[in-house]
C-alpha cells in the first residue's frame, strides 16, 4: 500500500477553546453494501481537519488491493489501482487509533462493504479480547482456498485484517461461508506481516462460518516470542577469584554448574572453577568462584557450553553469544566468603507462620565440611522449634521450621555457621540472630468450590487464576473437578480458567509458524469477593461452551 499527498499540510484555525470532540465521517461514497462497483474512486469525508498520517496507518482493505490516497481539505480519496474480483465481497476498514489534529480518536470503527460482481457476502465474525489493549491487529486468512500448513504470517499477507477497537473487540464482515484462521498481532512495523518483534497469539481453534453466521471469538493480545537463548553481555571480575557474568536473560537453573563453565588465558591455559550459582537477586547475573586468583592485568576468556546454556523456556544459546574476553584489572585482591543478603531483617513483623528463611553467600560453599544448627525460641514460653535446612544451590541456604508457628507471637531466630568454601581456603564461622513477631490472618482468607466443564473444553490439566484490581495473580490446579485455594488477600478476583495442553503450568498464546492454537480458557463474569480470615466455600464455575 503506497501513499501519496495531493496538496501541503492544511491546519485547522487557532483560538477559541481547545477541542476534545471525537472526529466524525459526515459523507463516504460509494454507498455501504454497494454491488457492481466499477468505480476506482472511494471518497470519506471527516466533519474536522485529521492527522492525515494515522488516518493512512489505520486504514486497511480486505482481501488486499493496492490502493493510492490523496486528501482535499478533510476528504480522503482512495484510489483503487488494483484488479477487483467480482466474486468476492471487499471491505473498507478504519480502526479506531487514528485522531484528528488536536488528537481526538473517533468513538468507533468504519466499515465499508461494496462489491464489483451481483452479491454480497454477508458472513460475519464478531471477537473480543478479555484484556483491553491498544494496538493490536486481528489478521484472518481464508482456508477454503489454502492449506492451513502453508501459511507462514512472516510471509503470508492476511487475506482480511481489522484494528482492534479501544474496547478490545473486532468485525470481520462481508465473509463468505467456509474456513478462517484467526491471530493477534501488534505489528509494530505496520507492513501487515508477523515479525519477531511483534507480540503475538493463535485462536484457540479455526472458526467457521456457516450460513453467515459464526461463533462469538474470545482471544487474548500475546506478548513477544522469545526464540533466543541467553547473550552473555558482559564480564567483570569483582574481585581476581570472583567472576560477574552478565547474560540478557536469566539462565535455566540447570546451566548453573561449574562443569559448564570454562576459564582461560588468551593462549588457551584453562582455570579450575570452585562454583557457578546465580548473583543474589539478579537472575540475570552469574557468580563464577575461582579456585585461584588471576593475574592482574591480562586477558582472558570465559566461554558457557552452549550446548547447555538455555533460558527459562529451553532456547539454546549458541558459541558466539556465550564467550567472552574480559581483562582482569590491577590490585584486585581475593573475595572473603561472606552472607551476601538475608531475607530475615531484625524485628520484622507479620512474618508467615509457615516461612521459609532464605540466606545466600557470595561463594559456592562445600556441603560436606560445613554444619548448621538453627532453632526458633517462642520468647512467650521459651518453648523451641526444631528448623530444617536445604541448599536450594551452592550458595543459598533455606531455612523452614518443621512445624508451624503461632499467631502474633514474639520470636527469637539463631543460626550458627561453621562453612568452608567450595574454595576450601576459606571459611566463615559466625552466628546470626533475629527477632521477629509472626502475623495473623487479618487480611487474608480462601474459597474453594467445583468446576463444571466438559472434555470439550479440555482433558488435560485445569488452572484456575485469580486476578485481583491491582492484577496481581493467584494460580491453583482444578483436581477432579475441585478446586481450593488459600491466603488471597482481601478483595474482589476475576476468575479465569484454562486448559494446560503443553503441560508447562502457565498460560500459552499459541505460536505463528509451525501454527499451533492457543490453549483453551474462559474467564468467568461473577467477581469472587475474599474476606479476612473466611473460607468461602461451594462455588461452582461453569464453563460454558455454547
């Protein structure tokens, strides 16, 4: 689509009050559901002077024709420079994101339907987004002329595409009778196409339309598909045996080990390496402990095992985008092993009474020459609690009690540490002592219920999420056809289900090419209201799939 001004950019008069009225089309020829159109010329006139560029960028024809605009005053004028089909319906499209010169958007789209044979294809599909988003374009292709394998939204042009409306929903109008495939885009490069910077979902099926008519669609906007794995962005030594990797993306956890790891000089002398774990509170960055120290002043290169090294979804990195030459700098001495950070500040309050303690030390340690004794002392009663303990990696220590505490209760915390290093040089021997008081169950309460589906809807496992005002979310598994969740905080939650195809525990929006559906899911129109300390109980969700 190519795009042509016909005369210099006119303005509308300055003074008076600023206008905030939407922009209104007043006149558009050839009349809606025109047939045996042989004109070339389409004509929509705007009550006000428009922001000619979005006007273009929101202005679209299905199935696509080159189209040539030009503008006289506040008419467009569309020149149609391509072959009309007179078996086919075709359809005019001005979304809704376009604005006049003071910026107003209109109030709702325009569709224009005209035909260059006898009939009007008259087949409509209605859809919405549960989640209102700016824009996103809905690109639907015709399946009863191409295979569905075939379609490739990088290279396949949508045989019709609309904006999605500022309220989330969408018309495709002026179908005939058959087979469509439908997707989400925001396609940022406005060329009608898929590209990898584009946020993205599939429908949760291809939809029909039968005797003009067709289900209503529900789809959600997606986000953008990574399909890379982690770049390793930079090196720096904090200290001469302390390496901080940084990668673009955190790393799988299985990538933390030492063994995928290798360290050497600019002539090829390899490094022994003590440990590798994740940098406290920065999944993107990576700790490498050295068994020694380096020398100051030269190069050397730090390489991941690309055949290992993957993000959090499985996307492998490759040589290149893992090593890396980073130079040591003068007078860097050794790093003391040390607590990095502890999750348990002195006197903090409304502590869980379940919690689970999280400490992380700035070495890998050795398991096997180290001890750890805890406890928990009730300051009311003196009583204790016996504590558990687990290395969640080399360098983070967790800590739970083995049975729960009491309600808003005073409690004394003391830990003693006697660790060697995985660098077995060093050691760290102290004590650390907290005070803290457990909290009630004031501001939070549950529910639970059943669920009424059918396998149509799905046979593998059911999620429930819920999603309060604030869209923090709450995630619990549907078993049997039950399902119970605890320790919401108070307040009203949007309740949605899905259906985990691909088994991964989260919500997937399908992919573009190999085309895959997005998973099934239906958010449910009644708010559940959580109140401190309920346990509202016998709600019963029903999907309904008609």
């Amino acid at each position: 689509m190519s795009l042509f001004w016909a005369c210099a950019n006119i303005q509308a008069p300055s003074g008076g009050p600023p206008d905030k009225t939407p922009p209104e089309i007043v006149t558009y020829s050839p009349e809606n559901n025109s047939i045996n159109f042989e004109d070339r010329e389409i004509r929509i006139k705007f009550n006000k002077y428009m922001n000619k560029a979005k006007v273009i960028e929101n202005l679209s024809i299905s199935p696509f024709v080159d189209l040539k605009h030009s503008w006289s005053g506040k008419e467009l004028r569309i020149e149609i420079e391509g072959d009309l089909d007179t078996n086919i319906t075709y359809l005019i499209n001005l979304g809704t994101e376009y604005s006049d010169l003071n910026g107003n958007k209109p109030e709702a789209a325009f569709n224009l339907v005209f035909s260059a044979g006898s009939k009007i294809d008259s087949g409509m599909i209605h859809g919405k987004s549960p989640i209102v988003t700016t824009g996103y374009v809905a690109f639907l292709y015709n399946l009863n002329n191409k295979s569905g394998d075939t379609i490739n939204p990088a290279h396949t042009l949508p045989d019709y595409r609309v904006q999605l409306g500022t309220s989330g929903e969408f018309t495709f109008a002026a179908l005939k009778d058959g087979l469509y495939r439908l997707m989400l885009v925001k396609d940022e490069f406005k060329n009608n196409l898929y590209d990898p910077v584009d946020a993205y979902s599939s429908a949760i099926n291809d939809i029909e339309v039968l005797n003009s008519i067709s289900k209503l669609v529900s789809i959600k906007p997606g986000a953008i598909i990574d399909v890379r794995g982690p770049e390793l962005r930079e090196v720096y030594p904090e200290f001469s045996d302390l390496i901080v990797l940084t990668f673009d993306e955190p790393p799988s956890p299985k990538a933390l080990n030492k063994k995928y790891f290798t360290l050497s000089d600019s002539i090829g002398n390899q490094f022994d390496i003590a440990s590798a774990f994740n940098y406290p509170d920065e999944p993107n960055k990576v700790l490498i402990s050295m068994e020694q120290s380096l020398d100051t002043g030269k190069t050397y290169i730090v390489r991941a095992d690309s055949n290992i090294m993957s993000d959090t979804l499985g996307n492998k990195s490759i040589d290149s985008m893992v090593t890396k030459r980073f130079n040591t700098p003068f007078g860097n001495d050794p790093a003391p092993l040390k607590i990095f950070s502890f999750d348990l500040s002195d006197s903090a309050g409304s502590v869980p009474t379940m919690p689970v303690f999280r400490m992380v030390f700035n070495r890998g340690i050795n398991f096997d020459l180290s001890q750890v004794v805890s406890k928990i002392t009730n300051t009311t009663d003196s009583s204790t609690i016996e504590m558990k303990y687990s290395w969640e990696t080399s360098n983070i220590l967790e800590f739970s009690p083995k049975d729960s505490l009491k309600e808003r209760v005073a409690y004394d915390f003391n830990l003693s540490l006697k660790l060697k290093g995985s660098k077995t040089t060093q050691s760290l021997d102290t004590n650390v002592n907290r005070y803290f008081t457990t909290g009630g169950r004031k501001t939070i309460g549950s529910a639970s219920g059943t669920i009424e589906m059918s396998d149509n809807f799905c046979d593998s496992n059911v999620y429930l999420v819920f999603m309060n005002k604030s869209n923090d979310k709450y995630l619990t598994k549907v078993s049997n056809r039950t399902w119970s969740i605890k320790d919401l905080p108070v307040g009203e939650y949007t309740v949605e289900a899905f259906c985990d195809i691909d088994g991964n525990g989260t919500y997937s929006f399908g992919y573009p090419y190999p085309y895959a559906f997005s998973e099934p899911f239906v958010i449910f129109e009644n708010l559940i209201s959580i109140k401190a300390r309920w346990n509202i109980e016998d709600i019963n969700l029903k999907v309904n799939e008609n």
